[in-house]
C-alpha cells in the first residue's frame, strides 16, 4: 500500500490533466498545507517513486527543467483503495503546546511573547480561513468540509491562548 504523502499526490494529479513537482507543492501550499505538511524535497522524491511503481508517468522536461507527471489508470486504482481505507489516529505536533505545557522552565516575559505572537498569526490564519469560506460556499463538499474544520481548530486554539494569557 502507498504512503499517506504519496497518495495525497495521487489525488492532486487525479484531478489534473498532468503537473509538474512545483505545481503539486504550489497546489498543496494553496490547499490543505495548513494540516497536511509535505516539504518540496518530499514531492520529488514520492513523485520518482510513484513513477518506478507505475503509478505515474513522467513527461519530458519543459521550462526549467520541469517534469510534467500523470496519473496512470493503475494509480488511480491505488488511489481510490487508499483514499477508502480507514484513515488512522490524527497527529499533532504543536510546538508552543510542549512550550506551555513546560512553562515552568519558560521566563514569563518569553511565554507572554510567545503566546501574543501565536494569537496573532492564528487570528490572521482564520481571517484568512474565513474569507477563504466565503469563496468556497458556492462550491459544497470536501474543500468547504476541510476548511471548516481548520476554522474551528483556528477559534478553539485562540480561545485557548486567550485563556492561557488571563492567567
């Protein structure tokens, strides 16, 4: 069976004619980076990977050296028997979460900081959920469902800094 990351790539390219690595890691970026994490290097290499399977196609070189990558009917298979099993327990890696949860050893003054500079950058990521919200309304289902639950996690993980911060 396939890895989470590859299948993630499977999908994208299930839903495109053919992109090249850099497209893939833009497309993430620009869609479920925020909860599913996969650096550039990873890409490259699931993508090779994929392609020594026979589960993608590698095109021929264009502009900058990009390879263009297809999904091949025998991908599409593995990616609809991945995409149906059960997905597994959730994963967190939260850094400030072991920051607060060993405050003791933390200088007060850094802990303050700390917790003001996280709730402002999720207050920026939900405002940006939320407007991202409104473009997808129009289109229901799986894109809209995934960010609705990044904009509960965005609140519930403000009010919680807003609680640590009272004290």
């Amino acid at each position: 069976m396939i890895n989470p990351t590859a299948a993630s790539l499977l999908g994208f390219l299930a839903n495109s004619r053919e992109l090249t690595g850099w497209e893939l890691v833009s497309q993430i970026e620009a869609t479920v980076g925020n909860f599913w994490n996969v650096t550039r290097s990873q890409v490259y290499r699931e993508l090779n990977t994929l392609a020594e399977m026979g589960l993608v196609e590698a095109g021929d070189p264009g502009r900058r050296s990009r390879r263009p990558y297809r999904i091949t009917d025998t991908g599409r298979e593995a990616f609809r028997v991945w995409i149906n099993h059960e997905p597994g327990p959730d994963l967190f890696r939260i850094p400030l979460l072991l920051t607060v949860f060993f405050r003791d050893r933390v200088e007060p003054d850094k802990l303050a900081r700390y917790l003001a500079t996280h709730r402002l950058a999720h207050q920026r990521q939900l405002e940006q959920y939320q407007a991202l919200e409104t473009d997808l309304a129009a289109v229901p289902g799986g894109p809209l469902d995934a960010l609705r639950l990044g904009i509960a996690h965005e609140r519930a993980f403000l009010d919680w800094i807003v609680e640590l911060e009272k004290g």
